[in-house]
C-alpha cells in the first residue's frame, strides 16, 4: 500500500517535472524566434547623435541653477 502511494507520487512528480520543463524549454525557444523576426522585419534605429550634442550644449540655464542654488542654501539654514 505505501509502495503503491510512492510509486504513484514518483510518477505524479516526474510527470509534472516533465511538464515544466517542456514549457519552459517551448517558452525559451519561441521568445528566440520572436526575437529573431523582430531584428529581420523592424531592426534597430540608431539614435540621433545631435539630439545628445544640443541637450550637452545647452545645458541648465544659469537662472534655474541660480534658484536651486538658493533653496538649497535656505533649506540647509532652516534645517541646521
């Protein structure tokens, strides 16, 4: 009887391991394909580099860090 509910837990077990892992291993491989389709039918734009160049350029105006400056200040002063 104990034999029997073991051999039947083994089998329940080796049957769901197998599920799994055949699930993850269909997963993995369908995530590759997709991948795969994606880079052949809508590959990569390569960004802009003068976007990056003008945001370097122009910066924070000096008004702005003139104002967070000060805050910064009259927080530390209030909050000694």
């Amino acid at each position: 009887m104990v034999t029997d509910l073991l051999l039947e837990s083994a089998t329940l077990m080796l049957i769901g391991m197998a599920t799994v892992f055949t699930f993850l291993l269909l997963l993995v491989l369908l995530m590759t394909v997709m991948s795969r389709l994606l880079l052949r039918y809508a590959p990569v734009k390569v960004a802009d580099k003068t976007n990056k160049i003008d945001a370097a350029t122009h910066g924070v105006s000096p008004a702005v860090v003139a104002a967070i400056s000060a805050a910064v200040h009259q927080y530390r002063q209030q909050h000694k």
